[in-house]
C-alpha cells in the first residue's frame, strides 16, 4: 500500500512536470526569436533580467518588457509572485540555488554541476537502492533463467501461477523488490524537466561560459549556425566551434557508461534480454543525437549526472564484493 501512494504521488509530479511553464517569445509571423549570438531560443518569462544588451534590445524589439524584471543577484523564489504549483515550488527555488551558488564560486557552469551533485546526493537512498537492484537481479539471473527454461513450454494458467509463486520465491531469495527499482527513474524524469526550465529561465547562466563553452549555445548551433549547411561546419573549425563537437560525444559515452554500469539485465530469457539491450542502445543513440539541439548547460546537468552514476554503481560494487569476501573468508 505505501508503494502504491508513493507511485502516484511520482505520478502527479510527473504530469506537473510535463506541464512546464517556460513560454517562448515570438516575433510577428509568430516565429520563435532566437538569442542572437548563442541561437538560444529565448525566452519570454524569464526569471530575471537580462545583462547582455543585445538581448535587451531583442526582447524589446519583440515587445517583451523585462524592465521590472529584479537583476539575478536579487532573484529570489519570491520574484514574480505565484505562477503555479510547479514553477513555485520546483523551478523558482532550484533557480535561485543555482544563481547562488554561481555567484559564490563566480561561474555558473559549475554551480550547475555543484547543485547536480547536491540533488543526487539527496536522493542517494533511492538511487542506491535502484543500483542495488540492478545487482541482485545479476546475481538472480542462473535462478531465473532455470525458471524460464522450467516453464518454456507450459502455458496453462496453473502452470503459470506456479511459475509467479516461484519467481516471487527467487526475489525475496534475492532480495528484489521489482518496483523499487523503478523509482529512480520515476524522480529523474521531472527533475531534468525541472533543471530544464530552470536554465532555460535563467539569463545569467544562458550568458555565461564553462571551459570556453557558452552555456546557451547548443552544439547545433555552435557548429552550424542559423542555417544547416556544410560551409557553415567547415566555417565553425576556423572559429573554433568545432570544440562543441566533444560535448554530443561526452553525452553518448556517459550514457553508455551509465547504463551498462546501472543496468539490471539479468533474469529474463535471452530473446527479452535482446529487447532491452536494443532499447538501451536505441536509447542511447536518441539522447546523443538529441543532445546536439541541447544548450551547454543541459548537456553539463546530463553529463554530471551520469558521471555520477557511474562512480556511484562502482562503489557500491566494490563495497558489495569486499562483503562477499569477508563472508567467504569467514565461512
């Protein structure tokens, strides 16, 4: 019962999530405006006030008035009044911490990367619990696959009532508890919407840079400009640009990593095993090919996470075998 109230209240988060507040300014063909150096899509309720002045004159070319808008050193989740259940409790107060927080250390690519780690820190118990999972279905995979190997040919709908009762044997042999595994990637889901909005809000970070990177600037943009065309790619080596490059293939290898590290496989026939393998991998080409239309500081949040990720599931594996090996060595 305490399962299914926490599923719908992850639930109801997600669909507030999926109804983001960020709105777009649009010029008089209706036409999103973009950034006019970044080619940022900008946008028309932003949290606080732009510095850069090309920016100001565009937005108000576009007759979008930010003049009473607070500077972002005086932002607070206060600013602006009520908006909402989502922007006022998730995406002000995550806006805020991360405009402290790169005001404190005086960049705000690694105030992002400095309030990722935070947040993950603070659902560790979740998240740890997630890659405990994936590791004990590893471990259940011989059992299981015993299991399905058991019952391949016997459908009857009492030889399958056996086959769950066994199945549900081997997961509390195993410890697996199948829909704690999933909460992880309940919580991810409107915390990346959060971040997005959030940074997309925020001008003082889609003005800002990161190890020469501009946190607005997507690597679609960087490389190719306004128009898709080859010249412009060729024309981004002689600037520089080409550096964004690094940044869809950090994506794709962190992704990797992270599922492969993250990953919980174990325990279904080969043909499932197949499937999921493929879904991962399909996954993992979208993500990267998605990242080359994602601004800089996204794909840091993204990066950071997964790096994360990473380091935790190799932790948690070393402090799981040093167990086993103490209790071997006991025995």
């Amino acid at each position: 019962m305490r399962n299914k109230k926490f599923l719908v209240v992850l639930l109801l988060v997600m669909t507030l999530s999926l109804t983001g507040c960020t709105q777009y300014v649009k010029d008089d063909d209706g036409r999103i405006v973009k950034e006019p150096t970044t080619g940022q899509n900008l946008t028309s309720n932003i949290l606080c006030k732009p510095v850069n002045k090309e920016v100001l004159k565009t937005y108000e070319k576009n007759d979008v008035d930010v003049s009473k808008l607070p500077t972002c050193a005086k932002f607070t989740p206060a600013s602006g009044g009520y908006e909402g259940i989502w922007s006022t409790i998730f995406i002000k107060p995550l806006s805020w911490l991360i405009i402290q927080i790169g005001l404190f250390v005086k960049n705000y690519g690694l105030a992002i990367i400095l309030v990722t780690l935070l947040i993950r820190l603070i659902i560790f118990p979740i998240s740890k619990k997630s890659a405990m999972q994936s590791e004990n279905m590893k471990l259940a995979s011989k059992d299981l696959q015993k299991l399905e190997n058991k019952y391949r040919n016997r459908t009857s709908q009492q030889d399958q009532m056996m086959k769950a009762q066994e199945m549900m044997g081997i997961y509390k042999k195993y410890n697996i508890n199948p829909m704690s595994g999933c909460l992880f990637a309940f919580i991810q889901m409107p915390l990346f919407f959060a971040f997005l909005e959030s940074l997309y809000r925020i001008p003082a970070v889609f003005e800002g840079e990161f190890l020469g990177f501009n946190l607005g600037t997507s690597p679609f943009n960087a490389l190719f400009g306004t128009s898709f065309s080859f010249g412009n790619f060729i024309d981004s080596f002689g600037t520089g640009n080409w550096i964004y490059i690094l940044l869809p293939i950090a994506v794709g290898l962190a992704t990797f990593f992270s599922f492969k590290m993250n990953s919980g496989l174990g325990g279904t026939n080969p043909e499932q095993e197949k499937q999921m393998k493929l879904m991962m991998n399909i996954m993992m080409i979208f993500i990267t090919v998605a990242s080359f239309t994602m601004s800089t500081s996204i794909i840091i949040y993204w990066i950071t996470g997964s790096l994360f990720t990473i380091i935790q599931s190799l932790v948690l594996r070393r402090h799981k075998d040093a167990r086993n090996g103490k209790k071997r060595i006991k025995e």
